[in-house]
C-alpha cells in the first residue's frame, strides 16, 4: 500500500475551514481527491458557505449528489445542528466516499 501526502493546497483549505470554535469558515464543504500518478490527496471542490442555501439539509443532500458515482473522494463537511436542548453547534465530519458498484442504484439522483 502507497503513502499519499497532502498538498500545500489542501493543507491551507483544511486550515481555513478548521479556524476554531464559534468563527464561520468560508467553505461550507471541502472535497478532495487522490492524484494517483502523484501519490498526492488533492483538493477536488470548495464549496463556499456564502453560496449554501442555510438549510443543512438540503445543502447535504446537493452535496452527495454531486459526488461521483464511480471514485473515491474524501470530504470535510461543516455540519450545524441544534442539541436536544435546542443549542445550536456544529461538527466537522470527514467522510470517506466510494461507492461500491452493486450500491449505486440506491445513490440519490444527479444534481443538474
């Protein structure tokens, strides 16, 4: 098995996103990928916070599905939720994605 190293790129993204708590990052969702020919985890796609509709939701649905269908990608998601004592707060999740070919008919459908 290959090691793959992070990018300055994807480091600095990473950095940007994890600022701290209660400070609004600019990314709403990071997507990165394998650079396989350079053995790197790249960045894929920024998605900026300033371009989400607010509804957690709905922004996490648009983002599964505009995630392919046949590769891999990794994702660092700003995820905001209310406690069960009505609290707002939010998570980072980081996601590891690949679909496994028999699963892919259950994949909501493509985002136009």
């Amino acid at each position: 098995m290959q090691d793959h190293e992070c990018t300055e790129e994807s480091l600095d993204l990473f950095k940007q996103m994890s600022k701290g708590e209660g400070q609004m990052s600019k990314y709403k969702c990071l997507v990165y990928k394998l650079d396989l020919a350079a053995a790197k985890v790249v960045p894929d796609r920024q998605v900026e916070t300033k371009d989400c509709t607010g509804d957690d939701a709905k922004d996490w649905e648009t983002m599964v599905g505009e995630l392919p269908h046949n590769e891999c990608r990794y994702v660092l998601y700003d995820f905001h939720f209310e406690t069960r004592d009505a609290r707002p707060t939010s998570a980072l999740l980081f996601l590891s994605w690949y679909v496994h070919p028999r699963t892919e008919a259950y994949l909501p459908e493509r985002v136009p």
